[in-house]
C-alpha cells in the first residue's frame, strides 16, 4: 500500500486512528444489537425490521448531514457527532444492564446509522485539504482497507466477546470506541467551511444534487455504482444457492457471505499502484466489468471453491471502483460542495444494496436462483458501457494536470523547516 498519506499529515493520521476504533466499534454493535433482538423475540422478522428502521435515518443523515457538513467547521461537527454517538452507545448498553427492552433496540440504532451518515460525510470532506489531491487515491485506498480489516475482525471478535464477556460488555466497549474517537479528533485542526458557508438544510442537499446532475464525472461515478449493486449483488440469493446450487449448510452461507470481504481486503492491502492511473473514469468502468463478469462466472459453476473465487474476484474489483470513484467525486466538486457530494455518495451505497436484494429475490422467484445470478451479471456489464456511452464526460475522466505537478504537504513542510507545519494552497478539479 501506498502510506504516505499517513506520512504527509498528523491530522489525517489522527483521522484514521478514530475512524479505525470506530470501525470495530460499529461492528461490534452491528452482530450484538440483531444478537439482542433475537435473543428476546426468537424472531428473525424482528431481527429484519430493526435493520430497516435504520435505512432511512441512515440516508437521512446522509443528505441533510452532507449540506451540515458544508456549512459548518468539520472538526467541531465531527465531535458533537461522536459525542452523541458515544450517548446513543450508552443508552444500549445502559439498556442491557437493566433488562433488555425491546423498543430501545429499534430507537438507538437508528440515531446512531443517522450519525453514521453525517460522520462518513464529514471525514470524507475534509481529506483533500489534509493531504492534497495528488494523495487522494491513496487516502481512499486507505479508508477501504481499514473498512474491510473491520468488516471482517469486528464481526469475528464481536461473536467471542458475546459468547465470553457477554452483550453487556460489548456494548460498553463501543461506548469506549467512541470516547477514542472524540479524542482523536479532539487533536485535529479546525477545518471551517471555506467563503459564505451555506445554509444547512433541504435547499442546501438539493443544490447538492444540482450539481451532481450537472457534472458528468460525479453523475457517473453515482449511477455506474447503482447499476452494479442493483444488478451484480446477490448475497440475498446466497442462502438458497448454498442449498440448492452448491449442496451445502449454514458453513457454505457463512463462506459465500465471507468471499466478497476477502477479495476486497486483498484488494484494498495491494492498492501501491492506484495513484498512477490517470484515467479514473476507464478505470471505474473497467471493474464494474471485471465485477459483472466474476459475478456472472459465479453463477454458472457448481464448484464451491471456483464460485468462492469469482466472489473473491468480484469483491476485489469493487473495493478498486470504490476508491476511483470516491476519487472522482472529491477531485469534481469545490470544497464548499464536497460534504454534500459526499452525503449523496454515502446515500447511494446504502440504498443500492437494497434494491439489489429485491432485484435479485424477485428475479429468482420468477426464473430461478442461476438464472438472477448470471442476467445479474450480464445487466452490470451491460450498464457499465451504457453509463460510458451516454456519459462520455465520465468515461475521459482523468487526473487532472494540475494535481498530477501539486506539491505534497509535506514537501511544502520541509520546505519552511518543520513537519506538518503548512497545507498547499489547493485548486479543485473544477476551478482547473
């Protein structure tokens, strides 16, 4: 991996080591609050309906966080986010010394996912002018290694705690994560909005999307990561599949849920060489592709080890979209902008997943399991040229020539005798 984002800045370095306790944080809440729901209804509906009371809060937060994002000094916003996140903490795990109620469980989570929306927003806004735009690939590979290292020790070290120190320590342990989070962002720099900060609310998300529609790069960057979670994501397809395709148990779910998160880990920990691709708009369409084609290679073969390797394959090519598109998005827009763009963002990577849920169930119970798997496959290939051909502005993307010659924090450091002392002045792909 390229570390020199870490290098460059202590604020950035700051801003991973809270995001990374809040990672595993999350996670551990993610497997003990359906654990908890389970363990007092014996009912997986509840289970579902406690995850879908967090959807919408969750894209809430998301849009109306990204115009707070713009509007105000990240910094500050990131530590009243995290405050009230460690409140909501408490408040589950409060819950749990007292008796577990039920309706606590569908309250508190859901602040918490609308938390999670504004928070995303605002780490993601602040990055380019910790580190400049030149280390941006290199940031956002970053973030998506840390991301996927949780997704896969959090849920693994939340099943031990639970079975060992109980849902009650679980619990205060992520109220800990977030009291490690208000520290670490307790040491960065003010990063307040830049010229007249605009006003948070509705008018501020919908000058948001404005621009989006306006700017080809951010509008293909959004619709091209639809197309592949709609079409190419059948995990909701994996419990049937295990059974009927592969022959399998509960052990084969667990590895087809698991393989994607492996190949992106591998992925995201071998991301040296993202920085030196020019064309971020080919390279998007590229693993959309690669993407649709592991997804519909997985679908025609019977073999579980193969069909775990096209997974595995097909998670590695989306971490690598995820980070040229998240790219993408912070190179097209001012800094005044990049929150909301960043909220729309984090709104269309929560919602694809579940509309490709129901796309894939729905397709299987008319024509079949394979059958969803494999047209899946083919409608995300098949998309990913149809957003190149209507949206040529997407597809010529590039770095632009001024952040490829952009002289690194650091450099401008050395330059005045001292570590982290400076920030470059920075020109946005839309002012270049």
């Amino acid at each position: 991996m390229d570390l020199t984002p870490l290098r460059v800045s202590r604020d950035f370095r700051a801003l991973m080591a809270g995001q990374l306790v809040s990672t595993l944080g999350t996670q551990l809440t993610a497997v003990a609050v359906p654990y908890q729901v389970y363990s007092i209804t014996h009912s997986s509906l509840d289970v579902g309906l406690v995850s879908l009371a967090q959807l919408f809060p969750l894209i809430f937060g998301s849009l109306w966080g990204g115009s707070l994002v713009d509007s105000v000094d990240r910094r500050k916003l990131l530590m009243v986010v995290e405050a009230l996140g460690a409140l909501m903490a408490a408040a589950l795990a409060v819950n749990a010394d007292l008796g577990s109620a039920l309706w606590p469980l569908f309250v508190f989570p859901s602040v918490l996912a609308a938390l999670s929306g504004v928070d995303s927003s605002a780490r993601n806004a602040m990055v380019p002018k910790m580190i400049g735009l030149r280390l941006i690939p290199a940031s956002n590979a970053l973030f998506q290694s840390l991301f996927q290292t949780g997704a896969i020790v959090g849920p693994a070290l939340a099943g031990l705690l639970l079975a060992g120190a109980g849902l009650r320590f679980v619990y205060w342990l992520n109220v800990a994560s977030f009291l490690g989070s208000v520290a670490a962002v307790f040491l960065l720099s003010a990063y307040p909005p830049e010229g007249t900060a605009a006003r948070p609310g509705w008018r501020s998300v919908g000058e948001g999307l404005k621009f989006a529609w306006r700017t080809p790069p951010v509008l293909g960057a959004y619709l091209i990561d639809v197309n592949a979670m709609v079409f190419g994501l059948p995990r909701a397809l994996f419990p049937a599949l295990a059974a009927t395709h592969f022959g399998g148990g509960a052990t084969t779910v667990g590895l087809l849920y698991a393989a994607p998160g492996a190949g992106a880990l591998i992925g995201a920990v071998t991301t040296g060489w993202v920085g030196r691709v020019r064309r971020q708009g080919m390279a998007v369409i590229a693993s959309v592709i690669v993407w649709g084609a592991a997804i519909t290679g997985f679908g025609l073969v019977r073999w579980l080890p193969l069909g775990l390797l096209f997974l595995a394959i097909a998670g590695w090519a989306d971490v690598i979209s995820a980070v040229f598109r998240n790219t993408i998005i912070q190179f097209a827009g001012p800094d005044a902008m990049r929150g909301r763009l960043m909220g729309v963002q984090m709104a269309v990577v929560t919602g694809g997943p579940r509309i490709g849920d129901l796309e894939a169930g729905a397709v299987a119970t008319a024509f079949g399991n394979v059958t969803s798997v494999v047209s899946g496959g083919l409608a995300c290939i098949a998309g990913a040229f149809l957003v190149a051909r209507l949206i040529p502005g997407f597809a010529r993307q590039s770095v632009p020539a001024s952040v490829v010659g952009e002289v690194a924090p650091c450099e401008v450091a050395a330059g005045a005798g001292g570590e982290d002392e400076g920030e470059p002045e920075l020109d946005t792909a839309a002012e270049a």
